[in-house]
C-alpha cells in the first residue's frame, strides 16, 4: 500500500493475516431499494425526493414518463409525500412539471382536477395537453401574424407592435390612420399578451390571465361595441362575453370567431345557424357558445379557420386527432366529401396514415398538418398547386407530399393558395400561388406569358431565407381571399423578416416611390426579444 493510502485511511504499513471463512452455509443478500431489513438498501421508497428531481428537472416529455414507469418497478410505489400519497413517482413528477407551465400555475386545485379528467385521468397526459399546446401555438414566446392588410408583432415580453391598414381601428392606436412602421399598442401597457389573431378590418388579443381584448369592426360578441361592424373600435375593450372563460387561443374565419380555453373547449360566435357550427342559433348570432358534438368532452390543444370552416388539434388518451366543422367545399374538411359538418367530425385518414399530427393550419380554400414524424400532410381545393403534389387537383382526404419525404417538418403555414413548411434545420419550402411575391422565391424573371409571379406546384426552398443566415422557427402569411398576401418569418433570435405585398404598410419595412411590394425578405425594425 502506498504513502498516501495510508495517510488518508490512517492504516499502518503491516502484514495482514487472512482470516479464514466461518463454515456456516452463508445465503447471498440480495441487494433492492425497497427492503427496510438488508444491509446496503437504497430506500427510494423513503426519500424518492432525489428521483423527483431527477424526473422533473430533466425536461423529459410524458411518453418518457410513461416508459421510465413501465420498466423500473420502484415508480409504481406510493411517493409518501405531498401533494398526493397515492401518486407513483413518475405521475407525481408529471404533476411537478405541469405545476411549471404558466397556463398551469393559476389554476384551483377543483379546476386541476377537472383538467386531469377531461384529459384522461393521468397527471403524464395532462402534461402532454400542456406542451402541446405550447409547442403549436409558440404560447409564452414572440409571434408574428400577417393579417389582412394589417399586422401584429406580439414580444416575448408581452407588448404588441401593429401597423398597417387601419381603416376601421384595427391596429388599437386610437386612430383610424395608416402605420407603415411598427407602433406600440400604449394602451396595453401593464397587460402581458400571449397570443394575437387578425381579420379582415378586426383584431383580437389574448392576455396571459385569459382576457380577450378586441378591436376595429365586428367586436366578437359585443353589440355595444358594434354589431356587426356598425360602430368601429380603434382601442383594445376587454370582450364582456368572455369575462368567465380563461382563452388561450383565437382564430378568425370568415363570418365567425372562434376562442380555445385553457380546459381545451371550444366557443364560437358569429355564423351560428345551426348548418355551420352546430348552435341552431341565428346566423348574425353573437353570443359565445360552446362548440359540442364529438369534441364536447375531449380536450383540444389548438384551433385553425379557414373560409368558412374550422379545425380543431385534439389531444386524446391515445394520441392526437384532428377534427373539422362548416364548410366542406373543395374537400377542405378531410372526410373524402365536399358536403358541410353541422357537428365537429374526426378526420379519420390520419389513422390510415399512421400519422400523429402535432401542428394544423387552415388555409381559405386548403388545409395541412404536420406529423409527429415531421411528415407533411395537405387536402382541399389544389388550385395554383397549393398542395403540392405538382399539380391543380383537389384532394378530399389529406394526402402526404411526397416531395417532402427528406424534410422532417416542425411548422407549417396556409394562407389563399399559398403554403409554407419549416424544417426542424431551419429551412423553408413554399409552393402555390405566387402572386404579391408572397412565396419569396426571386422570380423577377418575365416567364413567356409575361408574369413575373410563377406559381409553384410542388415544394421549393425558398433559398432568400436561407441567405439571411438565421434559422426560422415560424412562418405566417395572409389567409384572405379579399387582399393581396404578405408573409413573415420570425427566426430563433426574434428577428423579424418580411416580403410579399405591402401597400398599405403592413410590412413594417421601407418601400421605393411606386414600390408595393417586397420581392426579397426584408429585416422589420421591431425588437421582440
């Protein structure tokens, strides 16, 4: 043995004399972590305080959880501790990762509890509820929406930028005046917003304590702000009408308004006759009522409006499902018909498909889902190749774009004819319709016919992207027939870029004298970190 051995151990230099084996039949201890008897126990049963921490601090996602309980024998052992005695560990660790999300924390105990039923009666698959929500809808981070004519540039932070068309006050400044640069909404200041849709002459914004605040014509429900668009709103009101239900989500089709609540229930005001959303109500009805039918008790993480129609991101015990409702022209409601839903229907060739969607988006005329395995699904009216399966025809059921098959898709956008993919690298393909340059793709070429805006009918990179040198995490464009597109990219370090349409200033960046347009994107001078 050497010197410093016998320093730190305090063990002379000697000889050792081996001692001789007892002869008694001697049965190995098996060694385990829940026995109170064996010498060497590692009681996690007693103190699973360090597992907890292990599980909850990993950032692991509830199929995780869900394997780790599976396998290891000691999860399904009582925790013996607050907040529940019954909870395994791996349950109670889900429970600790929820308590984390913002949407999560202000909840009472009775509304937590309700939660867990509505979403199967697991604290891991009230976990998946949560994140997916979040990862769909980019809840609790910096957004971008191109509306019609108009547009919001929602922060990190919470504070909102408009600018753009502002005929009938929807960018909140008290005004009815254009704004060709962003302008912060003063009026909001102490509100931290979440989430932003826009409309035609309408926007509606969604605050981290789950009010909704609308402004510009048709004010989602409040006849004393305007039925109808009569009376024009140019400064955010607080809706009324929704004061009892805590919002996450708005989506603004035409005709009707639809909000998400954070128990994943679904309301909807405007266009009520009973032939498109199911409330046998009248069609001017302006009163929020819950969306029932098949999504009455299955909760759901995200809501997209198209023409007319809507698509409804459900999160069930096992899987996700999308479901959809209104108008069925073009084959746009995926049930391999072009007739209307009075009742939210289960879209069933995902099942066919093997797919689980994780992100949809409703365009006017067409809609596209992305799958979990980063697949890109596209169905409805292929008019100007918006599907792109490199032709014009119409699909009634969704259909996978081949031409994607080597890019693994986290994002898709939809907007007239018009969609957009991202790629978990940061890339961006665009295909359809390439009016207002709204596809990015530098077509300044004259074709034969003499159009400079090509339409495109399957996916191409849209390589002025990738000549900016930063990774795009969110695309949105305009989804309205009544104006010319205009298209965002927001990047991972909250840069904001811009191209497509802008002759009402709604995109945020300078134009030449005579200029309407923006071929290439462009940096909007708007600070969302």
């Amino acid at each position: 043995m050497d010197a410093t051995a016998s320093q730190y151990h305090n063990i002379s230099e000697q000889a050792i004399t081996p001692i001789a084996p007892p002869h008694v039949a001697h049965q190995r201890q098996q060694r385990h972590c829940f026995g109170n008897e064996t010498p060497g126990e590692f009681p996690l049963s007693a103190n699973p305080s360090i597992v907890l921490h292990f599980l909850s601090a990993c950032n692991l996602d509830p199929q995780d959880l869900a394997k780790l309980e599976a396998t290891c024998s000691f999860f399904r052992q009582p925790a013996h501790f607050a907040p529940d005695h019954e909870l395994s560990l791996a349950e109670l660790a889900a429970l600790d990762m929820c308590q984390k999300r913002a949407i999560f924390k202000p909840m009472t105990i009775e509304q937590q509890q309700c939660l867990k039923q509505r979403c199967g009666g697991s604290w891991k698959l009230v976990l998946r509820y949560l994140l997916a929500g979040e990862a769909c809808t980019r809840r609790e981070k910096s957004q971008a929406i191109a509306g019609p004519g108009h547009s919001l540039a929602v922060t990190s932070k919470g504070a909102v930028y408009s600018f753009g068309s502002n005929s009938s006050g929807q960018l909140g400044h008290g005004t009815t005046s254009e704004e060709p640069r962003p302008s912060l909404i003063r009026s909001l200041q102490g509100i931290r917003i979440i989430h932003a849709a826009a409309g035609a002459g309408r926007t509606m914004l969604i605050s981290d304590a789950g009010r909704v605040y609308a402004f510009g014509k048709d004010s989602f429900g409040e006849a004393e702000y305007g039925a109808q668009g009569n009376k024009l709103v140019t400064t955010p009101q607080l809706v009324e009408s929704l004061k009892d239900i805590f919002v996450v989500q708005a989506a603004i089709g035409n005709f009707f308004t639809a909000v998400l609540s954070r128990e994943g229930r679904i309301y909807t005001f405007s266009w009520g006759d009973e032939s498109k959303l199911g409330h046998q109500m009248e069609p001017n009805d302006l009163e929020p009522r819950p969306l029932l039918g098949d999504l009455e008790n299955i909760p759901v993480v995200q809501i997209a409006a198209g023409y007319c129609y809507l698509l409804a991101l459900a999160c069930q015990p096992n899987g996700m499902s999308v479901y959809s409702v209104g108008c069925g022209l073009g084959g746009k409601l995926g049930h391999g018909t072009r007739t209307d839903e009075k009742q939210p229907r289960l879209i069933q060739q995902f099942a066919e498909l093997n797919l689980q969607p994780v992100v949809v988006a409703a365009g006017a005329w067409h809609a596209a889902v992305v799958g979990k395995d980063g697949r890109v699904c596209t169905w409805g009216w292929g008019r100007y190749g918006c599907l792109g399966h490199g032709n014009e025809d119409c699909e009634s059921v969704p259909k996978v774009v081949e031409a994607l098959s080597n890019v693994k898709a986290v994002h898709v956008a939809t907007g007239d004819y018009t969609t957009f993919v991202v790629s978990d690298d940061g890339d961006v393909y665009s295909f359809g319709c390439g009016e207002s340059s709204s596809l990015g793709h530098n077509t300044a070429a004259v074709d034969e016919q003499g159009n400079r805006h090509t339409n495109v009918l399957s996916p191409e990179l849209v390589t002025s992207l990738k000549e900016v040198k930063e990774r795009v995490v969110q695309i949105s464009l305009t989804n309205s027939i009544y104006w010319n597109a205009h298209t965002f990219a927001l990047t991972d370090s909250d840069k904001l870029y811009a191209f497509g349409a802008g002759d009402k200033g709604q995109l945020g960046v300078e134009l030449a004298a005579n200029q309407t347009e923006r071929v290439n994107p462009d940096r909007v001078d708007v600070d969302l970190s």
